[in-house]
C-alpha cells in the first residue's frame, strides 16, 4: 500500500511538473513531438496514432501498454472504493507522458482521462460476442416454446 500511494505521488507530480523530467516540456511549445523511448512502442511511434481527441488517443495507447486481463482486473488508480488495484504505475506514468507530449494541458483533464480509462476497464471484463449470442440464443429459445 505504501508503494502505491509513492507511485501515486511520482504520477501526481508529474502532472504538476507538466512533463517528464528531462523530455524538453510539451510537444506544443517545442514544436512537435519529438520521440524518444516513451513514445515508441515495438516498430510503432505512438505520437503518429490518429486520434479526435486527447481521450480516444489515450485509449488507444492504453492498448499498447496493457493486456485485456491487466485492464479486467484493474482501474486506472487503485482506490477505497473499489476493491481493484491500480494499472501498473510505470505503465501509467509513460501513458500520461505520451498524452503530454501530444495534446497540451487545455486539451484534457485528469478527472475525464480516468474516468474513461476505468470504464475501459470495467468494459474489458465483459465479452460482448458471449453476451450477444446468449441473448441471441435467449430469444430463440422463448421464441421457439411459444
């Protein structure tokens, strides 16, 4: 638990700082993104992910940097509400780098970010086909019996 909320501060200071120490600042003041090991992923630069918004770009990182099963076990930030853990901090504060580095501070805010990252998750432990087929199958039945 102490290494949690240690984890927790290091990400919050993050967000206070604006950036990673040492990244050169926002990509919008140095005009443009520049990548380095936090942005690249495999052969992919994920500063050249096609996004509408700092939300659907941080979604679409949050693929990159966790499995299905990390994200169905887990929310953003552990909490006393919920009995899950927090994602992997490391992991977390690169995620918050790379949406940094794209998307200025007036383009997002942390309280949208994790809530539509949780709903990620919280998504993640539901297999829409299994829950379409047995509704499907459901229907077929109780049609069937009449």
């Amino acid at each position: 638990m102490v290494e949690l909320e240690k984890g927790m501060a290091e990400i919050l200071e993050l967000l206070r700082e604006g950036g990673a120490a040492g990244s050169g600042g926002d990509a919008h003041a140095s005009g443009g993104p520049r990548p380095d090991a936090d942005t690249i992923f495999g052969s992919t630069n994920m500063m050249h992910i096609a996004s509408r918004d700092a939300y659907a770009f941080a979604l679409r990182i949050v693929d990159f940097l966790f499995s299905k099963d990390e994200l169905k076990g887990a929310l953003l930030f552990s909490s006393k509400k919920s009995a899950k853990p927090g994602l992997d901090h490391e992991k977390v504060k690169r995620l918050l780098r790379i949406v940094k580095c794209k998307y200025s501070d007036d383009e997002w805010d942390m309280k949208t970010l994790t809530s539509k990252i949780n709903q990620k998750c919280r998504d993640s432990g539901h297999d829409r086909r299994s829950v379409r087929a047995e509704t499907t199958s459901d229907v077929e039945n109780t049609a069937a019996d009449n």
